[in-house]
C-alpha cells in the first residue's frame, strides 16, 4: 500500500520531528514525509529534513503582507507535493482561518499543556506559574481557535517541585514524541472516528 503522505510544518529544534522520521524508518509509521517547511531560517528541524533526504523549504512569513498571503505560499508548496495531512510541529505561527478551511481536519498540533489549559507559547512555564500538579501534551486537530481543536491524545505528566521550565519541558516532550507519531498513525491507517468535535481512538495497547 501506497504510504501515506505527509507534510511538517516547524519553526525550531524539530525533535518532533526527529520523532515521526525515527517512527517511520524503523518501519512502525505507515507514512512518506512529503516536505519539510520552515518559517524560521535558522531552525535546526531544517538540518534533521535535510540528513534523511526530506525536501525542505525555508518560507519566511516576513516576507508577505498577511498571515493569509504566507499560508498561501505553504499550500501551494503542501499540495504540489501531494500532501493529505499536514503537522504542525513546533510551527509557532497560528494559521489563518483560510488555511484551516483549505485543510479541514487535515492538519494537527501538537502543544506542550493538556488543552484546554495554558494555550499559546511557554506552556511549560504557565503550568508552573500556575501550580498545577500534573501538565502534559495534547495532539488534536487544529481549527479556527488556538489550541482549541477536537482532541486526538494526551498524555500526563507529572509536576515535579523542583522543575525548571527547562526541566519539566523535557519530560513533556519525552511523552510527545510518543503520542505525536501515535496520532499519524490512527490518521494514517483511516483508524480515527470523527463524532462531531469528538473523536473516537482505538484502544491504546502499547505506549
Ligand atoms: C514542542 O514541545 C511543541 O509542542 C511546542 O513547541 C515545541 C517544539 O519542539 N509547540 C507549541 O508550543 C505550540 N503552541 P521541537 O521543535 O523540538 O519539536
């Protein structure tokens, strides 16, 4: 069967990146990562496309007049290379509502906080200054909001009296990277049942 195709959107480190790539080299993630883009020319996720031969495009948003404009130029980068779902990860850019029309259910986020807590940028560093005992990450579908789309997976992870934003950052991301790939996979293999804004996973056996 044909692999499923693939589009990532990124901004920085890529380590979610890395993540998806690892999962499907080692043969556990049906997909092809179709292109790589980037609206930060320094990202290090330009360097990972780069090492596993995934064509990658460096598309500066400062470059056009509107968030529309721009999403525009990555749509028409995303549908030349046959993409059929795209993922944001670490894109720290909010998409315009044209885009999310464009791509209805078809693109998915992934954030550092167990939505609908601590939207936006500095998740980790919100869940502290907030005092909660367990944060987490979430993957789910975007829509018009921000982070505020129907919910894929989560998973917790625990506040530790000690942590640094540093530090608790970290061990989200270690979760991340599990359920990120978990969520492509279920997209990939049509395993998703859409219930409204709820959507229905099969059962997770291993994580
Ligand atoms: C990830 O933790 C992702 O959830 C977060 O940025 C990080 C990117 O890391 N995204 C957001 O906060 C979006 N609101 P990475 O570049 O190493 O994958």
């Amino acid at each position: 069967m044909k692999p499923f195709p693939v589009g990532v959107l990124v901004s920085g480190s890529g380590t979610n990146l890395q993540a998806i790539i690892n999962a499907q080299e080692k043969g556990n993630l049906p997909i092809s990562i179709e292109v790589v883009i980037s609206n930060k020319e320094s990202a290090y996720a330009l360097e990972r496309a780069k090492n596993h031969g995934i064509p990658s495009f460096y598309i500066s948003h400062k470059q056009y007049e509107s968030r529309e404009k721009f999403d525009q130029a990555m749509h028409e980068v995303l549908v030349a290379h046959g993409v059929e779902l795209i993922v944001l990860a670490g894109f720290m850019r909010l998409v315009s509502p044209w885009f999310v029309t464009q791509w209805k259910m078809k693109i998915i986020n992934t954030h550092p906080a167990l939505v609908p807590s601590f939207p936006g940028v500095h998740a980790a560093k919100q869940a502290l200054e907030y005092g909660v005992k367990i944060t987490g990450c979430s993957v789910f579908f975007v829509d018009d909001g921000v982070d505020t789309g129907p919910v894929i997976i989560q998973a917790a992870v625990p506040v530790l009296s000690d942590d640094t934003e540093d530090s608790l950052q970290a061990r989200i991301q270690v979760q991340e990277h599990q359920i990120l790939p978990q969520a492509i996979h279920w997209i990939a293999n049509k395993e998703l049942k859409v219930e409204g804004r709820k959507i229905i996973t099969p059962p997770i056996l291993h994580r």
